[in-house]
C-alpha cells in the first residue's frame, strides 16, 4: 500500500543540503530556489550553472564529499550523486535528518519530488509513486496545456475576489454563491473580471447589489 502522502510546506528560510553536484542536482536545486530554501551544495565539482548560482550569491557551496557535520541543522538532505555506493555512505551519516531525498530510489530515503506544474498561487503535482515516470511527465504535459501561462492571473482574481468579500458585510451564503458563480469560464475574461471587482468595491461602499 502506498504510504506516501502529498502536502504543501513552507520552505523559505529552511535549510536544504544538496549531497552532489552534477546535472541531477542542479534540477533539484532549481526547484528548491522556487521555493526560497537555504541551499547548500556539498561537492567535490560543480555543475557550472551551479558554480554561477553559487557567484550571485543565491546559494552556498562547499567543494568537498559530504560529511556528518553536513546533517547538523538540516531540514531536508538531497542525495544526488552519480555513484551509488558514496549515496549509501551519506544516508548512513544522515539518519537524523528527518526528510531526506535520494535520487536514485536507494535505501533510506523518504522523500519523492513529484512532477508539478506552478502558475502563479495554482500549483498541480502529479505522481506515479515510482511506476512510470514517463506517464507522470506526460500528464504533466498535459497539464501545462491546459492550464497556460496567464492562468495564475486568473487564480490571483479569485484571490482579491475572496479577499474583498471576507472583508465585506456580505453573508458566508452569498459569497459563496458569488465566488462559485465567478469559476465560471466567463470570467476568465480581463474585461469580465475588472467589472466583478467593481461590482465588489461598490457593494463594499455600499452601492452595489454585487450581482452579474
């Protein structure tokens, strides 16, 4: 039985040791930057984009193999190099780090990085537990087509929409009928979505029915 469960965490701030330094860990650490973690590459070498992320300041590397002292700390540990038998070596030095990530599906890992799409606040993650990373790749896809790049200007709508009314004297009935009503296709539109948002600001002023 699949014992994994999906949740959303809040990264910025935390500390992230990435154990490897190549093309894998790079990946991974591009992710990781979305999220606005404390990354720390430990490695003999480095990808060379890592080497220019490490110049801007946006993460910290250290050019040597990973150590016990590399765990004190940390919230979540990446396993990413190329040979297996040094990736056992750090699981073995890192069973008090509570999440750890192995890249190669080896032992003491606990932690998967599903596929994800980000538009704006809308995030979508897709996974196959391991079985098939080319079926999750291909919804992922997709995904992508269907939910394009202005989407998250229209999930950031429906925030201020909600946003508004929480703050407004209208009725927990009545908004929910009016942020259902807005999910609507319709609304998608700029020019639909500036006349909602004015209908709101009229309301809350008191000269607005609030309705289509």
């Amino acid at each position: 039985m699949n014992s994994h469960l999906p949740m959303m965490v809040e990264w910025k701030g935390r500390r992230v040791v990435v154990a490897g330094g190549g093309r894998v860990a790079l990946k991974r650490v591009k992710t990781l930057m979305t999220c606005r973690a404390e990354i720390i590459v430990v490695s003999p070498s480095l990808h060379p984009e890592l080497s220019l992320l490490e110049k801007s300041g946006e993460i910290t590397c250290y050019r040597r193999t990973f150590t016990s002292s590399d765990s004190k700390g940390t919230d979540l540990l990446i396993i990413a190099t190329s040979d297996q038998k040094e990736n056992d070596r750090i699981a073995a030095l890192s069973e008090r780090i509570p999440l750890i990530n192995r890249v190669d599906g080896g032992s003491g890992g606990n932690v998967h990085f599903p596929g994800f799409l980000k538009r704006g606040r809308l995030t979508i993650s897709v996974s196959t537990d391991g079985a098939s990373p080319m079926l999750a790749s291909k919804l992922k896809q997709r995904l992508e087509s269907e939910y394009g790049e202005g989407y998250g200007e229209y999930v950031d709508f429906l925030h201020h929409c909600r946003t508004l009314l929480k703050e407004s004297s209208m009725n927990k009935e009545t908004q929910h009928d009016f942020l259902r009503e807005i999910l609507k296709e319709d609304y998608h539109d700029t020019e639909a979505q500036k006349r909602v948002l004015d209908d709101i600001h009229s309301y809350r002023k008191g000269g607005g029915t609030c309705q289509d």
